[in-house]
C-alpha cells in the first residue's frame, strides 16, 4: 500500500508557551481508517488542524515531514493550501452546525464546494450535490438541497457534511470525532456509512476519537496519544491483543469494549492529572500517573518496538505486560 498522508515528528505550540504537539509521526494509507485515540486535550484535533494549516492566530507548527500524495504541505503556501482543502483533502468535524452556514441552503454550500475547486455550472454541481445525498442515505435530496442546516437533525447534518466533504472525490478525509455529537443510534449510522463509503471509494480515512469502542470497530491502525505524543502505534489487531504502553493498557481497563473486554473485569481508572507541557519538558508525559514510573522516566524515553510495525515509547522492555500476567 502506498501512503496518501506522511507525517514525521510534527510539532504545534501556542502563543502562552504550551506545547501541544511533540514529534507526532505517522503515516495513513490508501483504503485505511488510521484511528487516532486518546483523551480530549491530548493534541488530536491539534494535529488534523495542523495539517489543514487550520491552527488558531499566534500557534507554531513545524515537522520533519509533512506530505500529502505529493504535496509537501509543510512548504506550501496558503493559497495553494486553500485549493487543496475540500478538494483532495477533506475534514469533517464534530458538530457540523459550526461548519454550514446557517444563512444558506444545503444545496448552496455543496455546489459552491464543487465550483470552488472545478469548472462546473451551477446546474451540474447541484445534480452532483443531490446524487451525494443520495449516496449517504438521505432520501428526497431535491428537497433536502433546498434546506436551511437548522431544518435537519443532528444525524442529517452529519450526513449532509460527509457529503460535502465527498464533492471532490477526496483521496484522504479526516474526521474528527464526527459522532460525538449524536445520539447513539445514530452514530451507529454514521460509522457505518463511514465504512462503506471507505471501503468503496478506496478514501483514506484519518478518524480521530476518544472512543476505544469506535477504534475496535472501525480502525486497521491506531495511534494512542498521551500529552501531545504518539505513545503506542499499531494495527488494531495488535495493539487489542497486546497493549504496551502503560497508557493505552489503562485505556482498555477503563472502558468495556464489546468483543474484547472480559465481562467478568472490573473497570479501571487513571488516576491523577494530566500535565501541562511547557517547553523544557524532558522525560516521559505519563510519569506522574503511571504505576510503573521509575527515576529514568524522568530522562528521554525510547521509542521501543513491540513487534513488526507495533511501536511504543516507554523505558518499560517488551513483553513486560505478558510477564505480568504470567
Ligand atoms: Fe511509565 Fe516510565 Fe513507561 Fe512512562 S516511561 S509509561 S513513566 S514506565
């Protein structure tokens, strides 16, 4: 598989010191769904944000690579950004109702995402609009591209963004946290159409989520982040059957996933707080919670193979967990 999206040691910082990012490296493939997981405020939609060129006013990014397809975006120049977004990299957010405008129809704001990018009439980018819908379950999509965004439902809306985002054939869609917003049922349908929609379009699919349940069932590869870090990488095979970090192992405990919890185990908890991240910082972000910590965890951590293309940073050695439980 070649990958669509490279990423090599991404760095993001605000304007009042923090670093919010730290070396984030990953890689997403053609017809993959990467999971990004972890805890809200851990740096993930920092990181989509950052290679959107999305970042807040006075925020610093920098990366040793930063590719898409054969873009270097690291170097490329806001305009041009601004013609690749929407185009052959989408994102959709967690509550859509921040990102359609509120003042023009559904059908509007999807042709105009269209003629934006293409030389198409505005005849032809509604006639695409409405087969989109359509594509995403959303039945009578002439009426629907007529619609005011505050005249659907909350799944609607979703569903209207993720076609939205389909306008120009996307080759990788971001996703951050697109479920969070809605009623479990219907994120049900949303995850499900997601699927599909990769599975048939070949899209690559970076989904961002705090949900372990949504990892099991929809990633091939996970990244966990802990305090701006990648602390665990793997596919989601591995990474279930044999959790490394200390972290992504008290993720696990906390939360009953279907098909690989044990439903006799007690839940889990992390305890402490999460630290804020100044520049300076040295040493393992987890050390304050973590029950393995140890005087070295104070200095640089490795980054340690568990096996194959599963990575881990922690100065604990592999298989540590397995000789634990023996
Ligand atoms: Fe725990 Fe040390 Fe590993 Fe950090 S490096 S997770 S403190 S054992």
């Amino acid at each position: 598989m070649s990958s669509v999206l490279e990423v090599a040691n991404l760095r993001v910082g605000f304007s009042n010191g923090t670093l919010a990012v730290r070396g984030v490296s990953l890689k997403v493939e053609r017809g993959e769904t990467h999971c990004l997981v972890g805890e809200s405020g851990f740096g993930k939609s920092v990181s989509a944000l950052a290679l959107m060129n999305l970042l807040a006013r006075g925020a610093t990014r920098s990366a040793d690579v930063l590719r898409f397809q054969d873009f270097d975006l690291a170097k490329m120049s806001e305009r041009h950004m601004a013609q690749l977004r929407g185009d052959k990299l989408a994102m959709i957010f967690q509550e859509p109702m921040t990102s359609l405008n509120p003042a023009y129809t559904i059908g509007s704001q999807m042709a105009e995402v269209l003629r934006r990018h293409r030389k198409v009439s505005r005849a032809q980018a509604l006639e695409r609009a409405a087969g989109l819908l359509s594509r995403v379950g959303i039945t009578a999509p002439g009426m629907r591209l007529a619609q005011y965004p505050h005249q659907l439902s909350g799944g609607l809306r979703q569903r209207v963004m993720i076609a939205m985002a389909l306008m120009c054939d996307p080759e990788l869609l971001i996703a951050d946290e697109p479920t969070t917003a809605l009623d479990v049922t219907v994120q049900a349908q949303i995850l499900r159409l997601l699927q599909t929609l990769q599975r048939e379009l070949g899209l690559a699919l970076l989904l961002i989520t705090h949900d372990l349940g949504i990892v099991a069932r929809m990633a091939q590869r996970v990244s966990v982040m802990y305090a701006g870090e990648v602390v665990e990488s793997a596919t989601a095979e591995a990474l279930f059957a044999n959790p490394t970090h200390p972290y992504t192992r008290g993720l696990l405990d906390c939360i009953p996933i279907p098909g690989k919890s044990r439903r006799d185990a007690p839940l889990g908890s992390i305890p402490g707080v999460v630290p804020r991240i100044r520049p300076g910082f040295t040493g393992c972000g987890f050390r304050d919670r973590c029950a393995h910590a140890m005087p070295e965890c104070a200095q640089a951590v490795p980054r340690q193979s568990a096996g194959g293309d599963h990575d881990y940073l922690c100065r604990l050695p592999p298989g540590w967990s397995r000789a634990q439980a023996a």
